[in-house]
C-alpha cells in the first residue's frame, strides 16, 4: 500500500503591510498582489536553516550568489496558499521638477516602491506537501518542518511581518478527478474556472530558487473565495480541503 503524503500547513496573519517583490526588476519595484511559491519556500527555509545552525541568507555557488533555500528546495513536492481577503497594491510615483533656462518642466522617473495591503483583515494559509524520501536523506525531521512553520515571522522582505496562529499536520488524501472546489492558488494550465480571482505570473521555483532573471515561469491562479475548477485534475485533500496540484 502507498503510504499517504504528508503535509503541514501553517495560518497566519499580516502584522502590517505586506512587501512581496516580483523579480527581477528595476528601481520600479514592483509588487505582488499575491504570495509566490518562492516566498512560500523562503518563509519556512529561514527558521529551517536556523535549526541546523545555518544562518546565511545567501551562498556563492558557481561565481553566482544564491538564495540558502535552495539547499531545502527538495524537501517539498508543492506549495500553495490560499489568502482570506483581496490584497490591494499602493505605490507612488517618483515626480521631478527641473527649471531650465526659465523654464519649468516635470517628469515622472520611475514607479520607486509597491506594498500589498488591505482594507480588511487578511488571513494566509499556507500548505506545503513534504517530500519524505528527500526528509529521510536530510538531516531534518518532522518535528523539524513542524518547528519552522511556528518559526516563520515574515513573508518577503524583512519589513513583512507575519504572526502564525497555527500549524496542522497530516496525511494528505490524492485524487484524480475532473473537477474540484478550491481556495488554494493553483496552476492555470489546461483547467477551467467558475469564480473570481486573479491570475499571477510567478517563477516555477521547481526549477530553483536563485538567478530569477532565467527562471522558468508559470502562471497561477488565485482565488478570491472558493471556485470550480474543471480539467483533468490532480488533488489531494488537506482536512475538509481541496488542493489542486501542478501535472
């Protein structure tokens, strides 16, 4: 019998506003509205790093630096969240004001900053289905995933507190199935969808997490509330929810 996946899955709240970069960019710095996998995978490598005594946030391999995460990257088969309550962008814009030669002129130079906010109280949950053959190779345990989860305290740069408010584990149920009712972000390839919600581009951090300007992408969709999906389907089932998981 094929033992059942596990995975873990962590709540938790915004302390103040939420400064999620999409990548690369310029001086634009422009935001997400919604949390990428690699913000997922970066949240919980942070205090994961930290059990095994690791506190670098950065290696140089290969003459490159890359992202610490990496070196957990295999402990996950998916990660996915859903977001109780629609994040909303706010920036401002850079305005110049020159005289030359007696004459005035203005221009807007660039889009500076973005932070995602919201007008109501947010909620996030995250869920991350755990590799166990990867787990058993690494020096990490169960309790280990379960303790970085409790551990996480912010969600892209430092300045994106976070307070988890609990953390769940499991065996998770698979499925194959040609529709689904979900709330979590899933990959929009190939499926329909009845319900609202927004499509995001993000990287395939399956491919890895570091040099982003070369990365695979893939686009997601998250939902608004909870919507039908229709396709040839692959779930599991975390509790009384459904996720829909990538081909």
């Amino acid at each position: 019998m094929i033992p059942l996946p596990f995975f873990l899955k962590a709540t938790m709240r915004p302390a103040g506003i939420v400064a999620i970069r999409a990548l690369p960019q310029s001086k634009m710095r422009i935001a997400l509205r919604y949390v990428p996998p690699t913000t997922l995978i970066g949240a919980i490598a942070y205090p994961l790093l930290h059990i095994a005594g690791n506190r670098s946030e950065t290696v140089y391999e290969e003459k490159t630096f890359r992202s610490s995460a990496g070196g957990v990257l295999e402990l996950f088969d998916w990660v996915t969240v859903r977001t109780l309550g629609r994040p909303k962008i706010q920036g401002a814009l850079l305005k110049i004001n020159t005289i030359y030669r007696g004459n005035v002129q203005s221009a807007v130079t660039s889009f500076p900053f973005a932070v995602t906010y919201g007008t109501n109280d947010i909620l996030i949950t995250a869920v991350y289905l755990i590799n166990e053959e990867a787990l058993e190779r690494s020096s990490y345990t169960k309790k280990d995933i379960e303790r970085a989860a409790w551990g996480i305290t912010r969600l892209g740069s430092r300045e994106s507190v976070v307070s988890v408010e609990d953390v769940e584990t499991g065996r998770a149920e698979v499925a194959e199935a040609e529709m689904a009712k979900t709330a979590y972000a899933f990959p929009f390839n190939g499926v329909e969808v009845r319900g609202k919600g927004t499509l995001q581009s993000v990287v395939d951090w399956r491919s890895g997490i570091g040099d982003y300007s070369k990365a695979g992408r893939m686009v997601m969709f998250y939902p608004e509330e909870s919507v039908e999906v229709r396709g040839r389907l692959r779930t599991i089932k975390v509790g009384e929810e459904v996720v829909v998981l990538a081909h």
